[in-house]
C-alpha cells in the first residue's frame, strides 16, 4: 500500500512539473502572439531548427496532419516572424520551412525553460533541438 502511494505521489509531481513546464512554454509562445496547439507549435519550430530546415511533406508525416492544417498550423508562426517558407533547393515543388533568428531565439529560450525546470544534474534529451 505505501510503496502505491509513494508511486501515486511521484506520478502527480511529474504531471506537475509537466504542467508548469507547459504554462511556461505558452507564455513564451505568447510574446510572438502564437496561441495555437502549442506542443505542435513548439515540435514544428525543434524541426525548422534544424540546419536544413524541414520540408512541409515531412511536417504533415511527423504531425499526423492534413496538409491544410499544417498550413493553419504555419501560417502564425510565419506571420510572428519565426519561421519562413522557403521553395526547397533539391525539389522545387515542395516548401523547406526554416527558423528565423526570432526562431531560433524562441527555441534557446524554450530549453533553457526545460532545463532548468529538470534541473543540471539530470540529462537532457536534445535530439529534437
């Protein structure tokens, strides 16, 4: 019985910390008047972070989305300054989407929040960044 409810305890401090570390996120986003689906705002800027960017093809595989609701999902992001949209160097028909330095910012801004809320003594997982 306690070691449930030692286990019980530990998973509403994680669902916590998860939350705050959420709001946190959101009121960063919110400086750039980005109030949409902030998780996939946040996974769409982690992709765009990347030294090439991210085709808009491979948002819509990676999101699970339509390809209209990947442009809906853009279409702030872009307008906020923190991501552009780019004809794609290899294929011309398809849209390489790439952080702004406002992005990119906002993406250093984001880990630093997750990291201190998980504290320097444990890793982080940055494969995403």
């Amino acid at each position: 019985m306690r070691r449930e409810i030692v286990e019980a305890m530990a998973t509403i401090d994680l669902v916590t910390k998860f939350g705050r570390e959420a709001v946190q996120v959101e009121r960063l986003l919110q400086k750039f008047r980005v109030t949409s689906s902030t998780g996939r705002a946040i996974l769409v800027l982690a992709l765009a972070n990347a030294e090439k960017g991210v085709t808009q093809k491979r948002l819509v595989k990676d999101l699970a989305l339509s390809k209209e609701s990947v442009t809906k999902l853009l279409q702030p992001l872009i307008g906020a300054g923190l991501l552009v949209k780019e004809r794609a160097v290899s294929d011309a028909r398809c849209w390489q989407i790439l952080t702004t330095v406002s992005g990119r910012e906002l993406v250093s801004e984001v880990k630093s929040v997750l990291r201190a809320r998980r504290g320097s003594s444990q890793q982080s997982n940055d494969w995403y960044w």
